[in-house]
C-alpha cells in the first residue's frame, strides 16, 4: 500500500517516456530543456542519485551526465561545416 504512491508517478514517467520517445522530434526537444537541469544534478560529471520516481532505480545504478550535443547535433554540424 505504501508503494502506490511511488507507483503512480512512476507510472506517469514511463508514460511521459514513451510518448517522448515515439518521435525523433519530441525526443530533441524534451532533450535540450532537460539536459542543463539533469546534468546539474550530475557530480563529476556522473549522476549518482535521484529524486522521485527515479530514486530505487539509482540506488544501484550510475549514469554518466549528458554529453553536451547529441550525436545527430554533432553530425549535423559536421555536415553543415559549422
């Protein structure tokens, strides 16, 4: 019973995730504002603990923060010659 509070907004993440996920654009989108808030969070440059619906998941997990352009950033400089 306790757990189903965490449930929910975990529900709501993953159902965020997905609808995010589902379109290239979406993803670029939601990539770009949340990248400076989540790499904040990062300590030498490796996130190491959330809050939220994330946190179990990061009890036994690290990730590193995120890279500063995404590939497809990257190459689209590249190509463009920037």
């Amino acid at each position: 019973a306790g757990d189903r509070g965490a449930g929910g907004g975990r529900k709501r993440l993953f159902d965020l995730w997905t609808f995010g996920m589902l379109k290239q654009s979406r993803w670029d989108f939601a990539l770009k504002r949340l990248r400076p808030w989540i790499n904040r969070r990062a300590k030498k440059g490796v996130l190491t603990d959330f809050k939220g619906a994330l946190s179990g998941w990061f009890r036994s997990r690290d990730l590193p923060a995120i890279a500063e352009k995404t590939f497809h950033e990257r190459w689209d400089e590249l190509s463009r010659g920037d």
